[in-house]
C-alpha cells in the first residue's frame, strides 16, 4: 500500500505572488481547506509545503504555500504531484478504496479464472472501470460496479469478479 496518496496536481501559476493552480485529483476538492500541508514531489524530491491560503477557481483549485512568494518558484514546481499522508486522506465508505491501492491487484473470476492485474482505473462519471492487463491478451475492462465485483481484499492483493456477457 501507498503510505503517500495524490489529492493534485501544480498546473501553473497563478499571478504573480507565488500561487499555484492546482488540477485536483481527489473527488472532494473542498477538502483543501482543511489541510495545511502537503507533501510535493517534484520528480526529483518531495518536501513538505505548508499550505498559507485557498481558494477555488472553475475547476482548480488555488494555493498559496508558505515560502514561496513569486511565480518563478512555483513554475519551477509545473506538474509536481501534491500528496498527503493516510491519516490526511478522506475517510472512505463502505465498498470505497484508494485508486493506489487497487492498482497492481491481482484478478479473478468468481469461477476461480486468473484474469490478471489491474493496470488502471478510469473515471467515466457514472462508475469507474478497471482496467485489467492480462499477458499477451488485449486488457479486459470490467465496470466496478456490485454486478461484477464480488470481492476486494487489499489486505492479500486480490479482488474477485464476475465477467457480466460480453466483457470477455
């Protein structure tokens, strides 16, 4: 499991005081204000970088960090991921996962079959889909939606399903 989960993404500055646009990749945007720090990883290293402001934008999300107070510092941070510990992370529902934890599971049917490893997941809106990488075989693209998943143990990396006609 990931201890460091992804909540966005620096697209570019904003202005000229050292603000970031951030693209969010979490479901809640608004859990933002909450937070007062992440960690950024800029491909090379991750530092911790407490958050001094927020504000929201269309679809972005605006910070402000402590620290960096000019629009070079923060396009030298262009693309750097913003990550938050486990305990920062939202709290998920039933039947709710992290993204990174499905990622690398290993499939089966629920008629024992070993369907591969989940590569991806994408976000259509109405469901997510897994994409499941099989060896030498087009990836098979399974809905997660209770019809098909009947388990997910990501305690011993598995998850069980059941191919729906016409998924093969």
């Amino acid at each position: 499991m990931e201890d460091l989960l992804q909540v966005g993404v620096i697209t570019s500055p904003h202005g000229v005081r050292g603000e970031a646009n951030v693209f969010p990749t979490t479901d809640d945007p608004a859990r933002f204000k909450k937070l007062k720090s992440v960690h950024l990883d800029d491909g090379k290293n991750v530092r911790i970088a407490a958050i001094q402001s927020v504000k929201f934008f269309k679809n972005m999300v605006i910070l402000k960090f402590e620290g960096i107070d000019d629009r070079d510092a923060i396009e030298k941070l262009r693309q750097a991921k913003l990550l938050v510990t486990r305990e920062n992370a939202v709290e998920l529902g039933k039947d709710e996962y992290f993204i990174a934890d499905l990622i690398d599971l290993q499939v089966f049917s629920d008629e024992g079959e070993n369907l591969g490893r989940i590569s991806d997941v994408l976000q259509t809106g109405a469901n997510d889909v897994y994409v499941i990488s099989r060896d030498g075989e087009k990836d098979l693209l399974v809905p997660a939606i209770k019809e098909c998943v009947r388990a997910v143990d990501i305690e011993h990396g598995q998850m069980t399903v059941h191919l729906l006609p016409g998924l093969r």
